[in-house]
C-alpha cells in the first residue's frame, strides 16, 4: 500500500473563546512556568517544595498547619510535600514541647543549602519570565498578577 508524501499537521489558531477564558489562559502560563522550571530551576524539587524551604526558612519553627495556607497548599497536600521533603533531608519536623498535635518545621543543613542553590536559578527564571516588564511595569505586572489571585483564592473561600 502506497503513501503519498507527508505532510507537516496544519498550524491551527487558538480559538478566540479561549483567549478570551481566564482560566486557559492561567492554565498556559502554568504549564509552561512548571516545564521551565524544570528545565532550568530544578527537575527534581517541585515549585511547592520550594516555596515550603523558602517559607520554613523565613519561618523556622512554623507549625505545618499555619505554613500550609501560607504556601497555598491544601492540608493533606501540604503532609504530602513535607515528608517527601523530611525524607529527603532538606527539613526536620519536631513536636511541639506543649501541643503533641503540632508539628513544626525546621531546614536542615542541606535543605539551607538546597534552598540557596535552587533559589539563585529560580530567581534568574524570574527575572527571565518578567524580561521586558521593567521598574513600574514589572511592579504593575506582580501587583496584578498578585490581586488576581487573591481574588480567585477568594472565590474558593466565598467572600
């Protein structure tokens, strides 16, 4: 059976509803954020992990609880991250001395080390992502990128 020559697949335009959809267009931005992140970040240390080292870094001794919401991660999502992140050696739980109940997280040696290295490559993605935004541009970019989602957060909690 004969083929005729092949043929290179059509280039189709996204169609306008969907650049018109908030919601795909978050969808693009994250998908490609978390492909470049592990291309040039870190192809093992997920976004989350790092935000759970650089927060328990600002934050030693926090109580996975209260660091949970403030990493926006999900309580069970937030166990799941921390023991991966325990097992690996980059962070330490202790029990609270007067809450058996409270877990509360500190970096080790190698997470602290962990954190710088990764931390230098997240910040030049960074600025990469937001080349061509300077000074009051890029300040207006994170404004709004940071009040829209505070604004879908808050959908979730129906205020």
């Amino acid at each position: 059976m004969a083929t005729g020559p092949k043929r290179e697949p059509e280039t189709v335009a996204t169609p306008s509803a969907l650049m018109a959809a908030p919601g795909y267009l978050a969808r693009r931005i994250y998908q490609s954020y978390v492909a470049l992140w592990t291309r040039v970040v870190d192809p093992v240390l997920t976004g989350p992990q790092y935000a759970v080292l650089t927060a328990v870094d600002s934050y030693p001794g926090v109580d996975q609880k209260s660091l949970a919401s403030s990493v926006a991660l999900d309580r069970s999502t937030m166990t799941d991250v921390v023991r991966r992140m325990e097992d690996a050696g980059l962070i330490v739980r202790r029990t609270a001395l007067h809450d058996g109940r409270r877990k509360l997280l500190y970096l080790t040696e190698e997470g602290a080390g962990r954190l710088a290295e990764v931390r230098r490559l997240a910040r030049a993605l960074d600025e990469e992502l937001l080349r061509g935004y300077e000074g009051a541009g890029r300040d207006q970019v994170m404004r709004e990128l940071t009040r829209l989602a505070a604004h879908w957060e808050s959908l979730l909690d129906g205020r």
